[in-house]
C-alpha cells in the first residue's frame, strides 16, 4: 500500500475524493507515516 500512496503523490494523479492532486495528507493514518518517510527518502 505505501508503494500505491507514494506513486499517487509522484505522478500528481487526482484524488477523486477532493479533486486535485494526491497529498501525503489524504493518505490514511495507518500509511501516512510510513508514506512521507517514503517521500523523503
């Protein structure tokens, strides 16, 4: 799931629920963490 959110967040795909483009913020708590590390590094 963290390779999902963080392919989202690169490639600038829009999240259907809020009409734009993923944030780490729209990541659920459970990944989010995990995700922005991925971000990071």
């Amino acid at each position: 799931m963290i390779k999902f959110y963080v392919e989202k967040i690169r490639s600038g795909a829009i999240n259907p629920n809020t009409g734009g483009a993923w944030v780490a913020e729209d990541v659920p708590k459970l990944w989010r963490a995990k995700v922005q590390k991925e971000l990071e590094g």
